[in-house]
C-alpha cells in the first residue's frame, strides 16, 4: 500500500502564487509516473499535471507556463503561479507504482486551491 499525504492548498487572490506537495511512503513499492489532477464543482477531475520518473513532464494547456510540477523519488510537488479564480478546484495527487511487476494506482485525499477575484 502507497500512502499519499498532500499539503499546501488554500486561499489565495488572483494572480497569486501557492505550492502543493504530495509525499509517497510505502518503501517496497517503485514510484513511476506521479501527477496531479483537479475537480471543480460540477466538473470531472481533469489533468494538471505529470511528471515520470525521469523527469518527463506533461501539462494540461490551461496551466502551462503557468504551474510547474517537479519531483523527488517520493514526493510531487506542483508550483502555481499567476492563478486564476478558474483554478479554483480540489487538487488530487496521484501515483502509478510497481511491485513485483504489477501495476498499482494511488489516489491522494485532496487538497481545496480557491482563488479569489
């Protein structure tokens, strides 16, 4: 089992910045791609963001230039800038690992980001 424990949400005014992290234990496990995803009321959970294992980063349209996710072998973390009260959303980590040559899919708790007008 993957533990996911995110921090850093919160309350900020538009074109502010905040930085969420997403920190992984479950030592026997191998941690590949991790990432980060949104769900705004209403909406489905859509990607933010991913980042592999060796630094191959992916963004949604909406975000690049703006946010910028980074890594370390167990914890993610997503830096947002200039946001926008359309980023208003609960922000899920999200984890692919291994073990033994099967495939696991780790879902954090969430995290509320509201950007004011």
């Amino acid at each position: 089992q993957v533990q996911l424990v995110e921090s850093g949400g919160g309350l900020v005014q538009t074109g502010g910045s905040l930085r969420l992290s997403c920190a992984a234990s479950g030592s026997t496990f191998r941690i590949n791609v991790m990432g980060w995803y949104r769900q705004a009321p209403g909406k489905q959970r859509q990607l933010v963001a991913t980042i592999t294992s060796n630094g191959i980063t992916n963004y949604a349209g909406s975000v690049k230039g703006r946010f910028t996710i980074s890594r370390d072998k167990t914890t993610v973390y997503l830096q947002m800038n200039s946001l926008k009260p359309e980023d208003t959303a609960v922000y899920y980590c999200n984890v692919d690992a291994s073990r033994d040559y099967v495939a696991y899919d780790y879902w954090g708790q969430g995290t509320q980001v509201t950007v004011s007008s």
